[in-house]
C-alpha cells in the first residue's frame, strides 16, 4: 500500500473512532446500552484495523502454531502433505486467506456500524428539526390569532372614542373614573406590552393578558351600555342631554348652516365640561359637519 494511501486510510480511519467514540458518549448520557456496546464494538475495530492491521494475521498464525504443536492432531494416518507454499489441507483455504477474510469482514462490520449510526443520528435530526419547524409553525399560528383578538377590541374602543355619538352613549367608556373602565385600560396597557415582550414564556403571558381584555371590553362596554348617563351627577346629565339636543341640530341636513355651526360648537363646549374630548374625535366631527354643510 503505498504512503498515500495508508495517510489517507489512518485520517479516515481516526475520524471514524472519533465519531463512534462521540456517538457512544451520546448514548451513554443518553442511557441505551445496546448502542454504547454497538458504537463501542465499532470503535475497537476500526482502530483495530487502522492502527495494527496485521494483527488478525498474527492471531490466526498463532493460532496455527498452537495447532500444530497440539500432540493431537498429529495422530493419525499420517499422509503426504501436498505440494504447494500454502500451508492447511489439501483444498482447503490457507490460514492467512482465512485471517485475511475475517479482517476484512470486521471491516465492514465496523464500516456498517458507522453508517448504521450515522444514519439514525441524521434521521433525529431531521426529526428534530421537523418537530421544531412544527412548533414554530404552531406557535405562530397561536401568535397571530391573539393579535387578530387584540386588534379587534383595541380597534373596537378606537372607533368608539373616534364616534362622538357613542360616547354619548356609552358614556362611561370614555370616564376612567368608572372602575370597569379602569381595568379596561389597565387590561389594553398590560396586553399591549405582553405583545412586544420577548420572554421565553412571552406567548402564554400575551395569551393571558388578551383572555383579560376581552374579559374588561365586555364588562366595561355592557355597564356603559346599561348606565348611559345615569351615572353622572344632575348637572352634567343634563349638559348631555342638551349636547345630544345640539348634535342632532348639527347634523341635520335640512337646518339652516350658520345655525348648524352654532349647534356644533355648543354640543363640544357642553361635552367637554363632563368628559375630556380626543382631538382626533372633534376633527372627524367638523370634518364630516363641514361636508354636509357644503354639501346643502
């Protein structure tokens, strides 16, 4: 064998002992035996076979020597041996074609070890790899329905405060004042910052926190619905009663437009003496006023 060959066969050889001894490790934390053994068996082999390959030949003509020393077997008729180098019986196989033949099948024994072991190594990491891709899958899809339940009350209690008729109507929805309220905006804040958290339980914390905020829209939307504003003191009920009054005279679009514009201008003085009014919601209104006052 030439220099070449034999470097080539010994980095070959030393890499498969590595794995098989990082493979036996494995399973030895792991605790299957069976393959411990296997990987174990397949290691000594190949180093065997890399680093004392002549080592079957002199076991086999030991063996042979130890025979042929044995009294017994030199019993017997005693006949002419064949011609021939090889030594054995007439016909049958020499003993280093014999240790020959087991070598090589050790070597493959081992080689089969190794593929054996790479393969179930490869195919646990595609599994791996596809439960993990199925858990990513999972939890992405468990991620976006939670936002799409989000979204829909945070857009939900937008348009309410973007409608200025509803907050007439559902009056208390707009008071922080009112306890159901108050816990719906504690329950959008907590579920707001659940949302943008990147703990490893951040998924399960989001999925509390929205159960929660459905929880506090129900309840805070069906007392504002059943109090209106009942719940306010005389004197700011009836500066939304006479709010209501003024709006209605404001969106009229058969009233006469400088009276409209007067009417608008007295429902926002009137509302904002009860309850803060958001900009964007006085803008939409006047927006849409000044369009039907145009318009007629």
């Amino acid at each position: 064998m030439s220099t070449t060959a034999s470097w080539l066969l010994s980095v070959a050889g030393t890499g498969m002992c590595m794995f098989l001894a990082a493979q036996a490790f494995r399973f030895w934390i792991a605790q299957d035996w069976p393959r411990v053994c296997s990987a174990l068996v397949g290691c000594l082999i190949v180093t065997t076979m890399v680093w004392s390959p002549t080592l079957p030949l002199e076991l086999a003509a030991k063996i042979r020597s130890a025979l042929r020393e044995n009294p017994d077997a030199s019993e017997g008729p005693q006949h002419d041996a064949p011609s021939g180098d090889s030594p054995g019986h007439a016909g049958g196989p020499s003993w280093d074609t014999l240790a020959t033949v087991i070598g090589v099948a050790a070597a493959a024994l081992a080689l089969l070890l190794a593929v054996v072991a790479l393969a179930a190594g490869l195919r646990r990491r595609r599994e791996r790899n596809r439960r993990q891709a199925r858990r990513a899958d999972e939890l992405a899809r468990r991620r976006h329905d939670l936002e799409a339940r989000h979204d829909a009350i945070r857009d939900a209690y937008g348009d309410f405060e973007m409608n200025l008729l509803d907050n007439l109507h559902r009056l208390a929805l707009a008071d922080v004042n009112v306890a159901q309220t108050a816990r719906l905006i504690d329950a959008l804040d907590a579920a707001r910052d659940a949302r943008i958290d990147t703990a490893p339980d951040a998924l399960d914390t989001y999925r509390k926190s929205v159960t929660a905020l459905e929880l506090a829209w129900k309840s805070a939307d069906h007392h504002a619905r059943a109090a209106g504003a009942g719940y306010l003191p005389p004197a700011e009920r009836r500066n939304i009663e006479q709010a209501q009054a003024a709006l209605a005279v404001a969106l009229d679009e058969r009233g006469y437009a400088p009276q409209r514009q007067l009417a608008l201008r007295r429902a926002l003085t009137l509302i904002e003496t009860v309850i803060p009014v958001p900009r964007e919601a006085i803008a939409a209104l006047e927006s849409s006023t000044r369009l039907a006052l145009a318009r007629s």
